[in-house]
C-alpha cells in the first residue's frame, strides 16, 4: 500500500468509526436519517492499485451507510 493509499484508508476508517458510533448524530444532529456520503478529490489519474483500493473502499462504506464519490482534477 502507498503511502497516499494508507493514508486514505486510514481516514476513511475514521469516517466509518465516526458513523458506526453514531457519534456522527451527535457532532451533527441534523445527519440524522440522511443518506451519508464521503467525496474525494483526487489532484491526477488514479494508479491501477489505487483505483482498485477505492473499489474496495467503496463497498466498505456502503456497508456502513455511506456512498463513496470522487472526482479527479486533471491539470
């Protein structure tokens, strides 16, 4: 895994910690019963391991409740 990669993870592990715990209820009160969506902006293409691990990612968080969106701004 890159370092870019596991850094990633590692933060969207957090987002489904934060949701999984309702803390997310609390933080934010009018979440509650929202459909929850995390976006990423990606700066360049994404490498072949990188799209692979967004798949993943992907189905992770929906199994969490969120939908995972990402857009990539090609300069």
């Amino acid at each position: 895994m890159s370092p870019g990669t596991f850094t990633c993870d590692k933060e969207l592990n957090g987002y489904i910690r934060f949701v999984e715990s309702q803390e997310i209820h609390s933080a934010y009160p009018a979440a509650k019963d929202k459909k929850l969506a995390v976006s990423i902006d990606f700066a360049k293409a994404l490498s072949a391991d990188a799209a692979c691990f967004i798949d993943t990612a992907s189905q992770a968080l929906q199994e969490a409740g969120l939908t995972l969106t990402f857009t990539i701004d090609s300069i």
